[in-house]
C-alpha cells in the first residue's frame, strides 16, 4: 500500500471519528416543554413544574423541562397547533383546547347549568375518563391528568341578573369556537371573539363589557376591576387536563413513564381540591376590592335554567357530538337516581 494511500485512510478514519465524536457532543438533551394559559406561580403552573421536575429526575442526565405559562406560546389553539407539530411536548388546557384535539371532551364543559355540584361533574368525569382518554389517545395523546378551574360566573361593567339583561351587552368569547358564537347569536346575544391575552384591554375601551370566566381568572387577571359585577351562577365548570404526546411518552423510559403518570395522578387531584377552594377565596378577596356580587332570585334563576334548556337541542349536535351528549345525560341521571335513594 503507498505511503499516499495509507495517509488518505488515517484522514479518513480520523475525520469519521471526529464526526462521530461531535455528533454525540452536540446531541441535543432530552426536553419537555410544557404550555399553558395559567399566570405564573399560580397553582396550575406550581403543578407543572412539579411534574416537570419528576420527569427532569427520573429521565437523568442532563434531560431539562421548561414550563411556559402565561399564555406566552399563544391561545389553546395555538397550543395544540404546538404540540402537533412538536414545538411543545404537552400543555395544560381547557376544554377550548382539548377539543381540537378530541371534540367529545366538550360534554364536561359546554353544557351551561347541567352540573348542580363538583361531585356531580367528578362521578360524570370518571365514568366517562377510560374511553376518553382512549380517544385522546387514537389521536396521538396522552392524557396525565384531570383537572378543573372553578364555575364560570359573568363579570359585567353594568349589573345583570337575568338573560335578556346580557342582550344589550357585548361578550367575551374564545377565537377558535364559531360554533359556540353562532349559537350565542341564534339567541340575541353579541359574542366578540378574542384571544385571552386581548380581554383586559378590550373591556377597558369597550370593545366588550361581559367576561364569563371564573372567579380565580377574574382576579388574577384584574378583569373584575373594569367589569365589577359577578352574577352569582355556576354556568359551567371550567374542566382541564394535563396531555402529552404520545411521541414524547414513547421516548420516556418505563421507569420514567411510572414517575411521570404518578406525579400526573396528584398533580390532577391537587388541581381538583385546591382550585375549588380558590374561587371562594378569590371571591372573598375581590369583594375586599370592590366586586359587586349580584344574586338571582327565584324567577330570574328560573329563567337561567329555561335558558339552558333551549341551548340544549343546538349544542348536542354541534358543541358536543350527539352520542356523547346523550351519554352524559344518562350517568347524571343515574347519579340523581343514586342519590335520592
């Protein structure tokens, strides 16, 4: 072999290790990057981080989480949008994201006045999770943990108590829910629709003057401060999980997977147990700071209730598809029924 050829080898071989040696030196860490619309150091991103870091322990190395909250990396729409196309490897949603991941999931929150108490939308909830965290799951998910975030209440510049009083206002409503906004016009009432980051502003210029949202949002955002009338109602509750991908879940070892799904189990029961004694206190704390709290009488409820009543027929359908509509009604009644005993 000539001393050309020998040196071209040695080049070769030295230059395939280096390339070698620095593929591996720049790999990239394992990362999971987390999303969500909760502000900062609220509860929802405490649990987040906690979660974040068992995943951070039980993956080692040098494997590093980032929490991004604030609705920093956009609106629940946006969010999926992330995930889907691996910017982010999970989220912490409401249903107004979860269902553009998997539409069923609006059974638990677009069905105004349904759910009477928490233990209620927990027994609806549980017997509902298996299959649908199978559909999350066809869809490419993987669902940690379920969560929610108090009742909706409407906060108002002007006082309100009955439902045509919200028909001379103009309401906050989500970007990506047409469906929802067509259904609100059917019946007289003026939907906006906006981002969350844009409802501050749009009450303070008057481009809006209702905000439904609950009462931990109203005050952390200070909403209740340009809109300081809650009408006393539990509309809806306000459900969320916890979801990853399944591409980032198959890419954790099994040791991981086990950390991960347990720290997910009590992050949802702290999510549960904690946010609902936060809307009493936020409501207590923004009635020290000048929040009107405006009680429906009797006929004024009714009227509530006959309201939802005529929603019922155009969300099953549309909001929340027919057969898992139907579904919720029967595991109510059931429940009722167990109850009365």
């Amino acid at each position: 072999m000539s001393e050309l050829l020998k040196l071209s080898l040695r080049v070769l071989l030295a230059v395939g290790l280096f390339c070698t040696q620095t593929a591996a030196w720049s790999a990239p860490d394992k990362q999971l990057r987390l999303g969500t619309l909760a502000p900062k150091n609220s509860l929802y991103h405490r649990q987040l981080m906690e979660v974040g870091e068992v995943w951070r322990n039980a993956q080692g190395g040098n494997a590093k989480f980032v929490v991004y909250p604030d609705g920093s990396q956009g609106g629940e729409t946006e969010l999926a949008r992330r995930m889907r196309i691996g910017q982010l490897q999970g989220a912490l949603l409401s249903v107004v994201g979860l269902r553009e991941i998997e539409p069923s999931i609006a059974a638990l929150q677009s069905m105004p006045m349904l759910f009477k108490t928490w233990e209620e939308v927990d027994y609806v909830r549980e017997k509902m999770r298996p299959a649908m965290e199978k559909k999350f799951l066809d869809k490419g998910f993987v669902v940690l943990a379920w969560g929610d975030a108090g009742w909706v209440r409407f906060f108002s510049k002007e006082p309100a108590f009955k439902p045509e009083d919200y028909q001379k206002m103009k309401f906050f409503a989500w970007g990506g829910e047409a469906d929802q906004q067509e259904i609100m016009k059917s019946m007289g009432y003026t939907p906006v629709p906006l981002e969350t980051s844009d409802i501050l502003p749009s009450v303070q210029t008057g481009m809006i003057n209702v905000v439904p949202a609950t009462p931990y949002f109203a005050l952390a955002s200070q909403v209740y401060t340009m809109a300081p009338n809650m009408l006393e109602i539990n509309w809806a509750p306000i459900v969320g999980a916890l979801v990853v991908t399944k591409k980032a879940w198959d890419e954790m070892s099994p040791e991981t997977q086990v950390a991960v799904r347990a720290a997910g189990d009590k992050a949802g029961a702290q999510l549960r147990a904690k946010a609902r004694l936060e809307v009493d206190e936020a409501v207590d704390a923004m009635k020290k700071r000048g929040l009107i709290v405006n009680k429906p009488n009797a006929d004024q409820t009714r009227a509530w209730n006959e309201l939802a009543e005529k929603l019922y027929p155009r969300i099953r359908g549309t909001l929340v598809p027919a057969d898992t509509f139907d579904e919720v009604f029967r595991h109510l009644k059931a429940y009722r029924s167990g109850k009365s005993k």
